[in-house]
C-alpha cells in the first residue's frame, strides 16, 4: 500500500511538469520591437544636389585670324598720343598675330573719337587710345552732352604717363619759373600761357598753376602741341605748358627752355629741370594713355590685351625707342588703372569751375562734336 502511494505521487509529478511544458512552449511569445525595413537605395537623381566647382572660363578665340584691330586716336595724325599708338601697335601686331591699325579721329577734344569707340561693337577689334585727363573732362562738362561717361568703356592697361612742363622760348628773358610767375604777378594777365585747348590736361596745368601761384595767366588756347610749340618758336606766346615728346628736338637745339616739370619727381626727358613741388608749388598734372574697349569686352579679351601690353611695355628695344622720342612708359594694369581714374576724376572735378570760367571767355563756346 505504502508502495503504491509513492508510485502515485510519481506520477502526478511528471503529468504536472508535462503540462509546464506544454503551456511553455505553446503560449505565443511576447511581441517584440521590429527592425525598421532597410531603406532602399535612393535613385541617383532624388539625391540633394551638392554644390559642384564652376567650370574653368573657357578662353574666347580672339582676335581673330586675319581679322585687323583698329586702335583709334582721337587727336591729329602725328600728334604725342598718335605717335605713341603707332609706336606701340608696332609692337602689339607681333604679340597678337593681327595687324594692328591706327585710325586718327581727331576734333572737339577727343569727344568725336570716344563717341566712335562708345558705339563700337565690343569685340575686341576697335580699341582706343584713351587719354584719360581729356576724356575725363569732355564727360564731367554737361555743356558738351558727351553721349558717354565711365560705364561706356572697359578699361584695359595704362602704358604711358607723360607729365607737362613749363616751357619758354629759348630766346625769353625769363630764365625760372619764379621769374614767371614774378612777372605775372606784377602785371596780372600780361604773360601769355599756351595749352594744347580748353579742358585738356595742357590746360589743367597751369590753371593749377596759377591757382598755387596766386597769379592770372593769359590763356591762349591751341589745338594741339604742334601748333603751340610752333608759336613759341614764333614768339607769339610767352610760354606754354607742353610734353617732353613733343618738344625733344627744341630742347637739344635751345629753340625752347625747360623751367619746371609738373610731377612729382624729375625726369630725363625734361633735361636739368626741377619740379614744381620743388620749388614750392604743388603742380602734378600727366597725361595718361591707356588703350580702352566699349562697355562689355569680354574681361578674356581684356587680360589678352593687357598681358601683350605688359609685355611690349618691358621689352628693352620698344623701351629704347619710346625713350628716345622722349616717351614716358609706365605700364598700369587693370586695378591701377582703375585707381588712377579714381584719382583723376577727383581732382579734375576740382578744376571744372576754372576751366568753365575760361570757356565763358571764348567768344564762341567749346565746339560740339560733328557725329
């Protein structure tokens, strides 16, 4: 009997674990957390666009082939500036590869050949000899209604900077420009000042002068150097404000007199000859020449032309020659350049109320352009 109980109780233990086991192994587990699907590849183009390098400028085709530049001048044939381009151009055709040709348009202060440049198609084949102090000048008087200003030309490079000079005849009894102005001083108006035309840096010059100087100068206004340098000779004038380039052989043969240089240092081309700075009054006036485009040349075409001018600019043969006709180069590349218009426009529209003064004692007023 005591063996059949245990037998029992036996069995009732391996009929409870089999029931454990059963509601163990058939209860549904507990709910897990499930991983987020694997995200598909996202297509190439449903990609954020990233920021990619710009492309490298593509060099234009200029100039091009067989296909002649045309530098204009807008002053006379055989004028300082007319024989500076042709100099210069020279040396561009063999930098370019083109011919490289000079066009004179001269009339109304340069205002005729900067009008033709302003309408001229940006291209790179019509260029100008741009002599800044002038062109300055022809926009800032709204009398002339210059059809331009600063925004109708793109700016190249500056390959030569040539100051006035007080200048005598040889034969003057003035011997210094302290014997100039002395003499203006005491008879206001008695000596008669050549300049190359109203409004030109020849002109600039000595109304700066005379500003310093405390002193009235009888202007006599020409048309270019050419015709004043023909009237000192003459004796027809006192004095005038001139360029070394235009006076080199006078000056070798004493015909005319160098008194002061209005720069800010001496230079060989005024021979023997301090400045005004010097000699107490503050008179810098130059005469720029740098070659411009119209409005929208292409900036390629503009660093293709101003790197062929750097390079002539230092080449020791071109350097001879400009020396020799008396030439002063001194390269600007393009930021310079712009600073120099900067400056220079500051100081001429000081001059304007001076220089329109003078135009109202002209019996007739400033030509207009003819085109």
């Amino acid at each position: 009997m005591k063996r059949f109980g245990i037998c029992l109780m036996v069995v009732l233990v391996v009929l409870n674990l089999v029931a454990v086991g059963c509601a163990t192994t058939s209860a549904p587990a507990p709910a897990q957390p499930t991983a987020a699907p694997a995200k598909a590849a996202e297509p190439a183009a449903a990609k954020a666009a990233e920021p990619t390098k710009a492309p490298a400028a593509a060099k234009v085709a200029w100039p091009e082939k067989g296909k002649a530049i045309t530098v204009i001048v807008a002053s006379a044939a055989g004028s300082p500036n007319d024989l500076w381009v042709r100099l210069l151009s020279s040396y561009m055709e063999k930098e370019l590869g083109v011919p490289v040709q000079v066009a004179a348009k001269p009339g109304a202060s340069g205002q005729i050949g900067m009008t033709e440049l302003a309408k001229a198609k940006p291209d790179g084949h019509t260029l100008a000899a741009n002599s800044l102090e002038q062109t300055i000048y022809t926009y800032l008087d709204k009398d002339r209604s210059a059809p331009y200003d600063r925004s109708s030309f793109s700016p190249i490079a500056v390959g030569l900077y040539e100051p006035f000079g007080l200048v005598v005849p040889g034969k003057s009894p003035y011997k210094t420009m302290k014997e100039v102005i002395d003499a203006a001083k005491a008879n206001p108006g008695s000596i008669k000042m050549g300049d190359n035309g109203i409004g030109s840096p020849s002109h600039m010059a000595p109304i700066l002068l005379a500003q310093k100087a405390g002193v009235e100068f009888a202007q006599v206004h020409f048309t270019g150097s050419g015709e004043q340098v023909a009237a000192m000779l003459g004796g027809h004038i006192d004095a005038g404000s001139v360029l070394p380039s235009s006076s080199q052989a006078q000056f070798k043969s004493g015909d005319l007199r160098p008194l002061a240089v209005f720069d800010s240092q001496e230079i060989a081309a005024f021979p023997n000859t301090k400045t005004a700075q010097s000699m107490g009054y503050d008179v810098v006036m130059p005469r720029t020449l740098g070659w411009d485009g119209p409005a929208g040349l292409s900036p390629d075409i503009v660093q293709i032309i101003g790197a062929a001018m750097k390079k002539v600019d230092s080449d020791p043969e071109f350097l001879k020659k400009a020396a020799e006709a008396g030439m002063i180069v001194r390269h600007l590349d393009l930021p310079e350049y712009k600073k120099h218009w900067d400056d220079s426009e500051a100081r001429i529209k000081q001059l304007m109320p001076s220089i329109k003064s003078e135009q109202a004692k002209q019996p007739t007023p400033a030509p207009a352009p003819t085109k």
